[in-house]
C-alpha cells in the first residue's frame, strides 16, 4: 500500500516524476550562480591569499623551431647524406664530416651502419727524383728499389704523400729546352733536372731518398712541413741539397736564376748555382737523418766499405740499417712500452692475441748491420738490447700517455657478451640481454679511468673516438676488431718493416750454453700423450672455440640471429659504435693507400719504390689464434 505523505496534517497530493526532476534542477542551477557570484565577494581580499588568487600557471608552448636531435619524436623525414667516393670497404661505410665527434653516427649519417669520420688530412707532397731510365744491373735496380720504398714508408707514416718524380716530369716542364742547349756536367745537368721534374709539379717538398724524418710525430719541424705551406724557398742546415720546401712560384724563380746563370758550368750543384738569397736555411732539423755518403763514411764505415766493395749489397745493407734506426727511434718514442688494452682479463686472452703478438714483434731488436748504432740526427739515442726490452702491460683502461704506446682490440658486443659469459650462441637470448648482460660493458670498462662511473655512454664515445681518429691518437695507438685479422700493411702504418721473428721475445741467451745451463726437458706425466690439459689451456680452447663463434656468426645470420644481433646492438649502442668507428676507420685507413698506390703506379715506369714480393702479411703468425 502506498505512503501517505503530509504537511502540518494536511495531505499533500502526489508529484509526478516530470515535475521533480525540473524542481532539482532549479536548485542546482541557483545554487552554481550564488556560490560563483556571491562567495567570492563575501569573502575578503588578504595578504594570506593573495599569492595564490595572483598566481598563474604557465601553459607550456611548443618552440618555433624543433630540435634536430635524431631522438625528436617531430622530427620531419630527412633525405640521407650523399654517398661519398671511396667510402665503403666490404661492410664498413662511412661518411667524413667536421661533425665526426657527435656521440652516434646515425645522427647525422641516418645510417646505423654508416660510421661518422674526420675528414681526411690532406698530406703535403713530397718529391724524390729517381732515373728509371739508366742501364743498370738487375741487382742494382732491386737494391735502390729497397731504398725507394723505405723512403716512401717513413714519409707516408709522418703524414705526408711520398711522389717518385722520373725524367718524364722533367721534360714536360717548358724549361726543360732551355737546359738542352746548355753545356754542363752530366752530375749538374742531372740536378737542374730534378729541380725542373719539382717545378713542373709545383709547391711542395724536394727531397733525397736517402733522407728519412727520425723523431716524433708531434715535432714541431714536421708539423711545419705538413701544413703544406711555405712563405719561402727554404734548405736545411748541413743537409746540403737533402731536402727543400718552397711554393710554385719561388720554385720557379730559382729554376729560372739557375738557367740564366752565364757561370753555371762553374756550379757544383744547385745551391752554388743560384745566389745565397735564394734560399732560406732552416737551422733546427734535428728530425732529419740524412745518409749521404759523407755521413756514412764518416759514422758508419763498415757500411761504407761495403757499399766501395759490392754497390748493390752494400746499397742493401745501408737500406738494413735505416730501418734499424726507424725502429729504434720508435721505441725511444714509446720508452714506456706498449699498453695492450686488456678490459676483461679472465676472459678476452684469445680477443687480444693479435695485438699481443704485434706487441712483441714492436719490441723485439730489429736485424742491424750496426747493432749499437744510432742515427746520425740522434747520435745519443738509446740502442735496442735484446736483454732489456720495451715493457709489454695489460691495462683494463685507456691511460693517455705521450710516451706510451696503445694498440686497442675492440670486440662487438655479440662477442663481448659470448665471450664473458662463456656461454654457447644458442644461449645468448633477448631475456638474457635484457635482464642479466651489463649495457655498454667495454667502453664503460677502458673510459673508467678517464671518466669515472657515473657516466652515460656518449661521452664515453667521445673520449673513444678522440683517441682514436685525432691527429694525436693515430700517431700513439692502434685499434683492431675482434672478429678480423691483422692489417696487411702494418708496415705502412708505423713506417718500418716490423721484425717477424715469432721466436725471438726480447730475451738474451748464452751463445754456447754449458751442459748445466742448457734447459732440462721434463719427461713427467705433462709431456704423455694422456696428460690431462691445465685449466689455463681449457679456458683458451674455450675462448677461441666462442671467437670463431661469433666471427662466424657475423658473416652469415638467420633471421632469429638477426634479431638477437640487433637487440644486443640496441642493449649496447656505445660499444656498437665504438666498434663500427674502429673498423671504419681503419678500412678508410687502408683505401686511402691503396688508392695512392694504384695512381702511382701510372708513374716513374710502375716499378720504382713498388713493393716487390709482398710480406705474407700477417695472417700467418696469427694461425693459432
């Protein structure tokens, strides 16, 4: 039964549904306007609430111009950079631009897989006037060609662009009629042609092949040299006509004066036959070594008696002790020794064999007619003694020492990760990457020192590729990838031949050991064939075992190994890039002499300074590996 509602006792009629919704609504709209109208005026305007009533939230604003972070999210599409010539070698690309120290490549790039470098240096010329033309023994040709490459190695390693100029310059410089028609010696006449084969080139550096730069990459003579800029026609002090420097039109200028000259006959060279003004003498050389034959005779006479009794052999065994010096002065350079970099010592022994192999190869005494000799720019050097060899450590982390030697293995991270867990491929899985493998753990581990911990990886990578790619870190370190062989032309990059001995390591023996200082052989159980293998030679097989893994996992993926490459890639992008900056900069290292060498086989009638059978590179001492 219904309710009865009533007021005072009356009872009060029933309201439709309609009506009371209407009556809510009513209330509800006047009781908005007397709270929003009303209150606020009611209430009073204090000092207690003034600072909130006259605070006003800012709207955040969208900037006019959006960052060009590759990380911005409104970032519009762009085009990639041009390709540029020479820039790929097998799967290393690269891009050169004066914004090669940005932390990521693909910023700039918009290529993961294009690495960003430094320009290119150009290097100065530097001419060395050889006759391909004289009739000349077999053997004799060999022996001066010896020379010719020693020549072109030492000055392509300091930075320069070693050119072999022949006759055929010569002759196509417009002068050249001018010095046909004069009657002067066969020695001077050889000389003026010389200076014509320069002139025809134009600015840049004469030089005798018989003259080596000895010292630092950082002298300031040979920094000098290489800006490739020179106010005048210089010569060096008691260097004789060693080496010149000058632009095209001093160069012409004294071509020009020496023609002219009514008492050219009366000339011994070029020098006398010009006037002393001609020339400005440089008297600080201390760099140079120059092996005219006065200085032979003079500080090496064994190797000048050679030379008078068999040319071409003595001209070889000269060629042997230039080397020796080269050597020597790198290793009075580096007196510190040579810094393997080691990050993870327990488990990259197989990752850094090459560079510990290099290493002792760098350290070994190099075969010398003259064993304790010097060369004749540094009579005080400090000869290499087998019993006291250069010191070879282990670092963990990179130390920026000027008188210590760096060679770098750097690892992708795949092989990072397989290696330091010791785990088989089949093992290494996304979950595993995400939840138990450490981000960036070998840049982290060599920059620590450098940088401390508590530093992300992009400035990690900076400080990487500094000491890779400047002018400074080239010229002091060396950086590998794992997962490659040696470079075959190692003797190019330090400007000697290194020494190949893998048996020597730096030690001395006795030359005729007694019976009691001969070494015992153990016939223990270790020699049998049963012996059981030390822990030490399980953990090497091991390691090398999971290097091929990965090497050859580089080569050939399926798409499951795809996706764990590039999700270990993602997981570590400071060590990825690390690792395609090193590869690419080396690569681009290689083409760049290789080109040279090719375009200069066009000149000097392709054989003069040519490598002639080839070293067997270095793949052959690296077989255990």
């Amino acid at each position: 039964m219904p309710v009865q509602r009533s007021i005072l006792g009356r009872p009060l009629p029933p309201m439709p549904p309609k009506r009371i919704a209407v009556l809510l609504s009513t209330i509800a709209v006047f009781a908005i306007f007397t709270l929003v109208f009303t209150l606020p005026n009611s209430i009073p305007a204090g000092p207690s609430l003034g600072r909130f009533t006259d605070h006003k939230i800012p709207i955040p604003k969208l900037a006019k111009t959006l960052s060009p972070s590759i990380l911005n999210p409104f970032r519009q599409a762009a085009h990639a950079p041009p390709i540029q010539k020479n820039s790929t070698s097998g799967e290393a690309s690269w891009y050169s631009n004066w914004n090669w120290m940005s932390p990521f490549s693909s910023s700039v790039t918009l290529d993961e897989n294009r690495s960003l470098l430094p320009p290119l240096i150009d290097r100065p010329p530097i001419y060395a006037y050889y006759d391909h033309t004289l009739q000349k023994e077999k053997s004799q040709k060999e022996a001066e060609n010896a020379v010719l490459v020693t020549w072109r190695r030492a000055w392509w390693a300091q930075g320069f662009k070693p050119i072999i100029l022949s006759p055929a310059e010569a002759m196509n410089n417009p002068l050249y009629a001018e010095l046909q028609v004069l009657e002067v010696e066969p020695l001077l006449k050889t000389e003026i042609s010389r200076w014509l084969a320069w002139e025809n080139m134009g600015t840049g550096m004469l030089c005798h092949y018989l003259l080596l730069p000895m010292g630092s990459h950082e002298d300031p003579l040979l920094a000098f040299l290489r800006r490739g800029e020179y106010p005048r026609l210089t010569r060096f002090d008691k260097l004789g006509s060693g080496l010149f420097a000058g632009s095209k039109a001093d160069i012409t200028a004294a071509v020009k004066e020496a023609l002219s000259n009514k008492a050219l006959n009366e000339s011994t060279d070029f020098i006398t036959a010009v006037s002393p003004e001609t020339f400005e003498i440089e008297p600080k050389n201390g760099v140079l070594a120059y092996y005219d034959t006065r200085t032979v005779k003079d500080k090496y006479s064994k190797v000048a008696d050679e030379i008078e009794a068999d040319g071409p052999r003595g001209l070889m065994v000269l060629n042997k002790l230039t080397i020796s010096h080269l050597h020597t002065t790198w290793q009075n350079t580096f007196s510190k020794g040579i810094a393997v970099i080691k990050p993870q010592p327990e488990h990259m022994t197989a990752a850094i064999l090459p560079a510990r192999k290099l290493a002792e190869f760098l350290i070994q005494c190099p075969p010398s007619p003259l064993p304790s000799s010097c060369p004749p720019n540094n009579p005080k050097c400090s000869p290499c003694i087998s019993s006291h060899p250069l010191k070879i450590t282990y670092p963990s982390v990179y130390r920026n020492t000027s008188d210590l030697y760096t060679i770098g293995t750097v690892p992708h991270p795949f092989t990072t990760a397989l290696m330091s867990s010791l785990n088989s491929e089949s093992e290494l899985t996304i979950p595993w990457i995400r939840r138990k493998s450490k981000r960036d753990p070998w840049l982290t581990t060599i920059t620590a020192e450098l940088l401390g911990t508590g530093v992300s990886g992009a400035p990690r990578v900076v400080k990487f590729k500094d000491a890779v790619a400047s002018q400074y870190g080239t010229s002091h370190s060396l950086w590998t990838t794992a997962e490659r062989d040696m470079p075959e032309d190692l003797d190019w990059y330090f400007g000697f031949t290194i020494p190949r001995n893998a048996t020597d390591k730096g030690e001395s023996e006795t030359p005729v050991p007694g019976p009691e200082r001969k070494p015992q052989i153990s016939s223990g159980p270790r020699n049998s064939p049963e012996a059981e293998p030390t822990d030490e030679e399980v953990a090497m097989t091991k390691e090398k075992s999971l290097l091929q893994s990965a090497v050859e996992f580089g080569k050939a993926r399926k798409p499951d190994e795809e996706k764990v490459r590039k999700a270990i890639e993602a997981w570590n992008l400071a060590d990825t890039e690390a690792w395609r900056f090193a590869r690419a900069f080396l690569e681009r290292n290689r083409v760049e002499r290789l080109k040279w060498e090719e375009e200069e086989r066009k000149y000097a009638g392709g054989k003069a300074g040519a490598e002639r059978g080839k070293n067997e590179g270095w793949g052959r001492w690296f077989d255990d590996r």
